[in-house]
C-alpha cells in the first residue's frame, strides 16, 4: 500500500506538529477545501454526521462542551496521532474553533507538548480562538495525565 502525499503545510487549517506530523482543521459548515481528501477523519459533533467518502470517526461531542466519553476520545484522538504519521488526518467540528482546536490541543499533548502549554500552542499554530471554554481548556490539561 503507498503513502499518501501529505497535506501542504501552507494549506488553509493545515498544523505541523512538533514531530512533523501534519494534521488539519476545519470547519465542516464551510466547504471543503480545495487539494487532496483526508485519508481519515475525526467529526466532532453533537450528531452523527453525513457519510464521508474517506474513513471517519465520529466522536459525539455538543457544542461548546466536552466529548460524551472521554475514553473513546482518547482512543480515537490517540488514533489519528497515529495515522497522521503516515496519512492525511483531519479533526473537523461544526465551526472549526472550539471542538476542533481542543481536539488538536490534544494532539499536540500527544505529540510531547506539554499540557499546560498545549492551548496557547494551538492558538498558536491553529487559530487564536481555539479552545473556546474554560472546561474545554481544562480537558486539555486533564488530556496528558
């Protein structure tokens, strides 16, 4: 089986973890963006969403609130660290700012950045107001122990 070609770094929602790994963010009330499909993707939504034609995960996970079980979440975050090593992941929620930037704070916990440093990181990379809640902020700490 090939690897797929990477996202392009300078590609809109497009995040370089430390490690190198690339991984996406996205809105999925906006259209997607122009370039390759993910290879798999994690939907973080209240419902579940429309059919993909790429592997998706769903993670129900409210708006402006924190995912329904967390052990699945960590499984399936856990899951498109992995993959995006070697393949186009995505994390996309309804607006791609609050869910979505928890989500790759979360990643970025998992890629070695420290908890506490992991919601500024995003802002950083990702967009500034990522992470949008103080529980959300808090998940994220709670994310690396």
């Amino acid at each position: 089986m090939s690897v797929p070609e990477p996202w392009p770094v300078t590609a809109p929602g497009v995040v370089r973890l430390p490690s190198g790994r690339l991984v996406r963010g996205r809105a999925l009330r906006r259209p997607l963006p122009p370039g390759p499909p993910p290879t798999y993707a994690v939907h973080l939504l209240g419902r579940r969403p429309p059919g993909t034609p790429w592997e998706a995960d769903w993670l129900r996970w409210p708006d402006f609130r924190l995912p329904a079980d967390p052990a699945r979440a960590r499984a399936v975050l856990g899951e498109a660290w992995a993959r995006a090593a070697t393949g186009r992941v995505e994390v996309a929620c309804g607006g791609g700012r609050g869910r979505t930037g928890t989500a790759l704070a979360c990643l970025a916990v998992l890629d070695g950045v420290p908890p506490g440093e992991a919601v500024a990181w995003v802002r950083r990379h990702y967009h500034p107001r990522a992470v949008e809640t103080p529980w959300q902020k808090r998940y994220v700490r709670r994310f690396g122990g």
